[in-house]
C-alpha cells in the first residue's frame, strides 16, 4: 500500500491533540499528587505524545526511553513485538508512567506490563496512550488512560508512521484500508 500525504483525511486536529493532552495531564497531576514519576517513552511513535504531555505534570519527573517494534514497513502489526532497545535505570519502588501512541492488538503494552513486572517492583504502573484501538486488541489489556479511541484505520502523523514517514504531521490522518 502507498500513503500518500494528499491522500489523507484529518482524524484529528492538533488544536484536539492539544487540548486532550492537557486533560490527560490534570488527571495524572490528580493521579500522582506531586510524586516523583519516571516517564517511560516508547520510541519512536510516541516521542510527539509523550514530550507534549510531560510539559503539563506537574511533580518531579525524570524520563527513560525504550525502542520497541512491532510494525516494520507494513500497515499491520507482525503480532511480535521486537525489544530494540530497552535498558533502564533501577525503577524499583518508583511510580513509573509507561507513555505509548497506539494500543492497537495490546501484546505491545502486555510485552510492557509484563516486562515491569518480572523486573522491578515499582510503586505504582499507569499505561497511558495517545490511541486506543479497543477493535483490534488480540489481549485483554487496557490503557489506564488514554486520549481518543479510534476504529480500524491505519493512521498517521504525530508521531505514528507508514515506513518511517509522516511522524512530523501536527495532526494525525488516516487512510482507509
């Protein structure tokens, strides 16, 4: 399939992105009440999202990132998801907020969860992303929060790529499949 930008439709707007992230973040502000947070990035989708948001928390906040993978060059997710890099500092006894773009099938935010888990022994664990895809979910999994759900199109810009493209959209577009 070839994506082309004219091609788009505007699902939303940065003007929407926006507003959403800022009330995402009062509810994590509410949430953590001035705690000390680890933020954990998964790149590279989520790098628009989650520098966005941090901006809006209002507690002692330090940031990790981890590179995931589980689409390649297609429109679909392998199913398998590819740890390219995940080194992290100790996060035992840390509130840590794992900030994602899409939960789609949900075995990247288990593979996630379940990683957390075996290896440390945080305070507290929030998923938090952008999308939810609640359609396609292979696992029961859901986001602690999130900012839009959307339906089976494969989407775009803000992050999310075809092929490594379109993640400097300031909005996110969608191509029917």
């Amino acid at each position: 399939m070839e994506i082309k930008i004219e091609d788009l439709k505007v699902l939303f707007s940065e003007e929407q992105l926006q507003t959403r992230i800022k009330e995402l973040a009062k509810e994590l502000n509410e949430l953590y009440k001035g705690e000390e947070v680890i933020a954990v990035c998964v790149l590279k989708g989520a790098v628009m999202f989650a520098t966005d948001l941090v901006k809006y928390l209002d507690m002692p906040l330090k940031m990790e990132f981890i590179r995931l993978s589980s689409y390649g060059s297609s429109t679909s997710t392998s199913g398998k998801v590819n740890a390219v890099e995940i080194k992290l500092p100790d996060l035992n006894g840390k509130n840590v907020l794992i900030i994602e773009d899409i939960v789609d099938t949900g075995l990247t935010a288990k593979f996630l969860i379940d990683f957390m888990h075996v290896n440390f022994n945080v305070k507290s664990l929030k998923f938090c992303s952008l999308l939810d895809k609640k359609m396609t979910r292979k696992v029961d999994i859901e986001p602690d929060f999130y900012g839009f759900e959307v339906d089976d199109k494969f989407v775009v810009g803000y992050g999310l790529d075809y092929d490594g493209y379109y993640r400097n959209l300031r909005y996110i577009g969608y191509k029917e499949l």
